[in-house]
C-alpha cells in the first residue's frame, strides 16, 4: 500500500492488520505521530492521522486512525491476505 504523509514523500508500507477505524503499518523509513496521511491501493484510499509510531528491529510500525468519512468496510475492500477470524479453529 502507499502511504502518503501530508508535507513528507510517498512510501510503501506493508498493511499488517486492519479493522473499522483504523489501520496497523510496518515502514520502512520512520514516520511521524500526529501526522495527517492517507493510505491508499489501486482501488480505494483511507485518510486519517497517524497516531502511534515504534521502532523495532526491522523498520517502524505505525498505527493510523481514519477519518470518520473514510472508515473501513470489508463489503468496500477486503486486502489480498485477509483472513476470517470466524473461520479460525479454537
């Protein structure tokens, strides 16, 4: 996916998790909290502000919350490696 950070450059992230307000992001390059961004594919963007920023071993992760107007339905969009947590085992 493409993160675009207002006042920053565009970078890839990688979409670790996903849920209807907001958005869990591994980056390489560090990206700053409080930031207003826009998360995007092919088909549909997500704006929103970046609320949460760690560094860890491999790069950054980032947390985003959307934008009311902009939140997340799997009925709009469902990521490639989605996985039901209702079909999971006990």
């Amino acid at each position: 996916m493409l993160l675009a950070v207002f006042g920053a450059p565009e970078r890839w992230v990688t979409l670790e998790e996903i849920w209807d307000d907001g958005a869990m992001l591994e980056c390489e390059t560090e990206v700053l909290p409080g930031a207003d961004a826009m998360l995007s594919t092919d088909e549909i963007s997500f704006t929103g502000r970046i609320t949460a920023v760690e560094k860890h071993e491999y790069g950054w992760q980032a947390e985003i919350t959307f934008s009311p107007v902009t939140r997340w339905k799997i009925e709009k969009w469902r990521p490639e490696h989605a996985i039901d947590p209702k079909t999971l085992g006990h």
